[in-house]
C-alpha cells in the first residue's frame, strides 16, 4: 500500500480485509493491487504474518486487523447447537397401552427418563383435575395438549377450560375428520373452524395449532391443500406442529416445508421412520411398527433440526407409537441430548 494513498483508499481495503476474514477465505491481489476472485485460499491455510505483511506499509491499522481476526476465530471455535432438555417433550399418547393399566406408574416412568415436558392426548379415565395433580407430583409440565375436531368445532368452551386447569400454552387437532380423500371442501371447513378456535383461545392466552398427518398433501393448483391451509388460515391465531414422521411419509421433504413457513411452525413431533416403510402415501396412516427411534432409518435429522431452530420452532416433541416405544423413548432422549447440528 503506497504511503500517499488516500485515507478513503485505506478505509477500502480495510473493509476489504475484514470481509475475506468473515468469509473465511483471503482473496489474491495482484501487482496493480486488484482482486482475483478466481484465486482465493482458505482460511485453515492462513498465516497472520501474510496478512501483516500486506499491510506493514501502515501499522496503525494493525490492531484493527488483529481484533478482527480475534472476532473472527471466536466465532469458527463457538460449540455447535443442541436441542436444549428445556425444550424436549413427550406426547404420553406414546405410552397408551401402560396409561390404561396404571397412571401413576406410568408417569413415574417418565419422570425417570429425566423428561419434565409433556403434551396430552387424554387423561386415561383421570379427571383433567385428577391428572394435573399427577403430573405436579412428578415436575411434569403439560405444555400442550390435542383435542378433536369436533371439540373445536362445537365445544371450545371445555378445551379452554381444561387448558387453563392443566396450564397449557398450546391447545392442537391432531386430525381432521374425512371421508376418502382429503378434498378442498373439507380443507375450507377446517380452515373456518381453525381461524375460530385460534381467535377464541387467543383471548385466553392459549395458541391453537394444526398437527400434520399427510393427508393434508393432496395435489391443489399449484401446490397442496396443505399450501391452501396455511394460507388461509390466519397467522396470528393459527399455528402448526409438524409431525416429522407424517410429512416424510407424504413424500414431502420437511426441511423445505420448515423453510417456507419459518414461523407458523411452533412445535415439532419427532420420530424416525424405519427404512423398510412405503413413502409418497396420502393416507394419514401407517403401521405403528414402522416407527423407530429418533435418529434411526431414513430420516437425516441434523439438517432437519437445523431448519427447525432457525424457523423458531419452541418444542421438539417425542412421539412414538410403536408397541416397543418404552425402549425406543430413552434411544431417542439419548440421540437429542448428544446431537450437535
């Protein structure tokens, strides 16, 4: 750098600098001092002496230079991302079969899993009062809960107050009634049904959310009924909770649905998908038995948790509905809490 260059010059090149320390790549010059973009070297290669030297000619910019490339290393060096055990759950729909013999022992067991989140799908002949003292017992916290269609259509009223006896803050349909295929008119009811309840539990602090089952898929215009869903359904009072296993059995990839609807997805339900099950089905079922432990079969979750936490998505929910799910649970806890994505 020529010691009679203008000080609008030198402001260049340090903006210059700083961003090939960013981008994690320095950029060649040549003799006239422009850049050759089709000549860079990484980083891992990088030497502070080269950088020095390129600007030995002014020293004043030298601390500048080393606080960036301080700032810059911090940053490469940060731990990668987890999902934090503060936002893990279970759907206790996964152990319905031990529900049905022995509540309280049931939920010791998963209290000894080290889970302290929950969401409902019923209180197995339990009171809603009656189950929320089980729960407080133990330190489970039902965070949200799945209600009927049909209870959303015609009886908010007890959904709200359940919801405020067991403290929930998020209330959801898990299915939408149909006959066949999942079709247009059935699609525009629940969208009227949705806007309605989500705007009702609002007014009482609760968030009304859609749960994904696959049926939803169904080819519309351009795009699905799903897309049509999510578009009419009003943002504000309608969110959604996108069962992992149910998208992929659609054939819908989960990561770009993640991506194009950020927000709307609050919470997620997470099981993996033996690679034996069928794919590309607008059914809403599947055998229970191709349920496998999260981190197991065909589904890649790293990515998909990466999307998750960047949409801000707030609960990753274990749900498995296999016959082996008391040995499958604990798999999955023990993927979660090590996962770095």
């Amino acid at each position: 750098m020529r010691s009679n260059e203008s000080e609008a010059t030198k402001q260049a090149s340090l903006r210059r600098l700083s961003a090939e320390l960013y981008s994690g790549t320095l950029l060649a010059t040549g003799a006239d001092g422009n850049v050759n973009f089709n000549d860079t070297k990484r980083l891992s290669n990088f030497r502070p002496s080269v950088l020095v030297g390129r600007m030995k000619s002014n020293l004043r910019l030298l601390p500048v230079i080393i606080a960036l490339s301080s700032s810059f290393f911090v940053v490469a060096s940060a731990p990668a991302a987890s999902v934090g055990k503060q936002r893990i759950g279970l759907q206790l729909y996964s152990l319905r079969n031990q529900f049905a013999k022995d509540v309280p022992g049931t939920l010791d067991e998963v209290k000894s899993w080290g889970i302290k989140n929950v969401e409902l799908a019923g209180t197995y002949g339990l009171t809603t009062e009656q189950f929320k003292e089980q729960l407080d017992q133990r330190g489970l916290t039902a965070v949200s809960a799945h209600y009927s269609f049909d209870q959303y259509r015609s009886n908010l009223d007890v959904i709200i107050r359940d919801a405020k006896i067991l403290g929930l803050k998020y209330a959801g349909c898990a299915w939408i009634p149909h006959e066949g295929d999942f079709d247009e008119k059935t699609c525009r009811d629940a969208i009227e049904v949705f806007n309605h309840a989500g705007e009702t539990l609002a007014k009482q602090g609760i968030t009304f959310f859609s749960h994904t089952h696959g049926y939803e898929f169904q080819p519309y215009k351009d795009g699905t009924l799903f897309d049509l869903l999510m578009a009419e359904t009003k943002p504000k009072y309608v969110s959604f909770e996108m069962d992992i296993f149910w998208v992929v059995h659609a054939g819908q990839d989960p990561v770009k649905l993640l991506e194009k609807y950020g927000q709307r997805w609050q919470l997620l339900h997470l099981k993996g998908m033996k690679e034996s099950t069928p794919t590309g089905l607008l059914t809403g079922h599947s055998d229970v038995t191709n349920d496998a432990p999260v981190g197991e079969g065909k589904i890649p979750f790293p990515p998909l948790l990466r999307a998750a936490k960047k949409a801000g998505a707030k609960w990753y929910i274990i749900e498995d509905e296999s016959p082996t799910s008391e040995q499958q649970i604990p798999q999955s806890l023990k993927y979660l809490e090590t996962l770095k994505f």
